[in-house]
C-alpha cells in the first residue's frame, strides 16, 4: 500500500465519520435512533464495509452512537443529568428527562456482611445480607450497574421482590418504607472491568464512575447500601445544595 492509499483511506473512514456526527447534529439521526446499516452507510458513501466500521468505532470512541450486538447501531442520548441530593431516586431522574427508566436484576444471594458493609449498616459483622445487583438503564441504554446490600433480616426475599417491581423504591415500599433520604455518597473514578463492560455495553478500558452510597430511614436507620458504577460518558452528575 503506498503512503497515498492510506492517505486516502483515512480521509475516506473520516469523510464517513464526520458525515454522520452533521447528521447527529442537525437532527437528521436523534437521539436513540438506529443508525442505517453498514451496506446503506458503505453504498451512500462509496467506501467499503470495513471503512464503515472504522467510522463507526471512532464514533463510539467518543460517545456519539453505541453498538447493539444483534440490533445495529445506535445514536447515543445526550448525557443525563443525575443530580446528587439527599433524595436520589433513578425512576424520577431519568422520567424527568424525557426518558424511560428501566431496571433489570442481574441475580440476588445471601452473604454474610463484611466488617466495612456491618459498619454501613449499623449491623454485626457476619450478620446475614441480601446482595443485589442490578442494571438501570434509559430507555435502551444502560446507564450503571449497582450492587445493592440489605439486611436480610428486616428484607426477607428483596431479590425477589425486586426481579418483579425493578425498583428500590417499590421494594422498600413493600416493606412499609415509603420515603427514605441519602445520608453519604462517595464518587470516585475508575476503569470498567470485563464483567461491567459487557453489562453496559462499554469497550474494555472506558471511564467510569463509581458511586458509594447509603439510604437512611425517617428515624435516621441505615437501609441499604450501594456501590452504583455509572458509564461516565452518559452521566453528569450535578450536586444541588440542600
């Protein structure tokens, strides 16, 4: 190949790239929208399938679309605005924002509670646990993936309440919990691991954020506790003074 030919093939994957990033931004592609496929895509622009695909995945590179194994390509929605307040409800959120909000249960089981989960809890270490976890997700994208802890005692069968009403709150509430507060929130940054990556449809390597939290009763009682790890390219999280 000589050094015009690759000349050329980068013009021609960037020519297709930024093609599509006009169309996402005028509209002619919105938001959750699946993208044309790789023949329509290689047969209006003249270029092959393999240059498709490389537009494509420096698209996903910055976020602009999301492959859907199976389904096509997809428009990614503009980041979410996820406030952080005393009150932090995922359903509420993402309504707000025009969206479908969406839970899924990954699995639930019983674990004993380390010294650091007791602590959280105000329980004793080795005292019986419902572990939880779970994907949220914004009408098709997934948004983060929480592992969620409980006193197993007060929270008989969570896991399987929740694989029903796909929401926290809903299980709280079948246990008589109608509002509970944020009492700690903790974020830091990481890189997502295999498992996670799969989950919320991430390529190995990609930042996320990873949000350690604790819910309180009325009376002040810890309820739960979560380590949520969000896709940090379709989240900003916006702390509202109380």
């Amino acid at each position: 190949m000589t050094l015009q030919d690759a000349v050329s093939g980068v013009a021609l994957w960037r020519q297709v790239a930024d093609g599509i990033e006009r169309g996402i931004a005028d509209g002619s592609f919105a938001a959750g929208e699946r993208l044309p496929g790789e023949i329509e895509i290689a047969e209006t622009y003249r270029v092959n399938r393999h240059t498709v695909r490389r537009a494509l995945a420096t698209l996903a590179e910055r976020g602009l679309v999301r492959a859907e194994r199976g389904s096509g390509t997809y428009v990614e929605a503009p980041r979410l605005a996820y406030p952080l307040r005393s009150r932090t409800r995922f359903s509420e959120i993402v309504g707000a924002g025009g969206r479908e909000p969406r839970g899924q249960l990954i699995g639930a089981s019983e674990e004993p509670a380390t010294r650091e989960l007791a602590r959280q809890l105000g329980l004793k270490t080795g005292a019986p646990l419902v572990r939880i976890e779970a994907l949220r997700l914004a009408d098709r994208t997934p948004i983060c993936v929480g592992t969620t802890w409980l006193a197993a005692e007060r929270f008989p069968d969570a896991g399987r309440i929740y694989e029903s009403a796909r929401s926290m709150t809903k299980v709280l509430a079948h246990y008589g919990i109608r509002d509970y507060r944020r009492a700690s929130t903790r974020v830091t940054a990481g890189i997502v691991d295999a498992t996670d990556a799969t989950r919320l449809d991430l390529a190995l390597g990609r930042p996320i954020l990873v949000v350690d939290s604790t819910d309180v009763d009325g009376g002040g009682k810890p309820l739960l506790t979560t380590r949520a790890r969000f896709a940090a390219e379709r989240v900003e999280f916006v702390v509202e003074n109380s």
